[in-house]
C-alpha cells in the first residue's frame, strides 16, 4: 500500500501544466495597449485595421468572426468611455500563426502601432489568417499601423 501512495505522489508532482504566458510590455504606463484576443484565424483575405468606440461596432465585428466557429467567440464588455479597441486582421499569411501589436511611437497627433509577425516553424506551409484585438485608452490621435 505504501508503495502505491508514494508511485502517486512522485506522478503527481511530476505533472505539470502547461501555460502559455502572453509577452510583456515595455511601457507599464496607463497608456499601454492590453491584448483581449490573438488568434489565427479570421475568415478575410484582405488585410484591414480598425478602430471601435462603441458595443454595436464590436457586436458587428464579432458576428463575422464567429461565423465559421462553434462555439464562438463571447464578446468583450468593454467601457467605450474610457477605452477603445483597436483590430488588426493581416490577411492569408504564409507560415505566419500569431500578430501581435506594439506601440512605436506617439505625437501629439498620432499613435505609431507596429504589427509584429511571429511564424510558425512547424506549419508544414499551412496558410494562416491572424488577427490581434487590443485595448487601448481613449484618444482622439490618430492609428497608424505599420
């Protein structure tokens, strides 16, 4: 019987979970942009960007995401008066799973939002069609992708 107890417990520690971390920051002020969805798949050819400041707009946005999942995706309860979203789509990429959105640089007129490509090493040319939802605080400045 001690045996048993003791081949449990050394399985038990020895399992671990595995958690995929989201990467950090670099600015950790009140102006930073925080990730709500990263994904692979939005059902588009053509690359876009937008910028939503109401619950309809998004609700809108979400209907023709999740219209090729199920279950789909829930939509994000966000406080338009402070935050708006920001949504990259990029299109038909090629070995390229993952975008993530990073803030480059700010005016007094504009906000310069970088789209970074991550690929995948083991898609075996597999065709990808990644989007980044982000939030972001308030502004009247303008979005520029690059």
């Amino acid at each position: 019987m001690f045996r048993y107890v003791v081949i449990l417990g050394i399985l038990i520690l020895s399992c671990k979970s595995k958690q995929k971390a989201l990467p950090e920051s670099n600015n950790n002020d009140a102006q930073d942009m925080i990730v709500i969805i990263e994904d692979s798949y939005f059902p588009t050819e053509e690359p876009f960007n937008l910028k939503i400041d109401d619950q309809k707009s998004l609700n809108n946005f979400f209907s023709k995401l999740n219209r090729t999942r199920k279950p789909g995706i829930s939509v994000p309860i966000v406080d338009f008066k402070e935050y708006s979203i920001i949504i990259s789509c990029v299109g038909e990429q090629k070995d390229v799973d993952r975008i993530e959105l990073l803030r480059k640089s700010e005016t007094d007129n504009s906000i310069e939002i970088e789209i970074v490509f991550f690929e995948n090493k083991d898609s075996q040319d597999f065709l990808f069609y990644p989007f980044a939802i982000y939030k972001l605080a308030k502004t009247n400045k303008k979005i520029i992708f690059k």
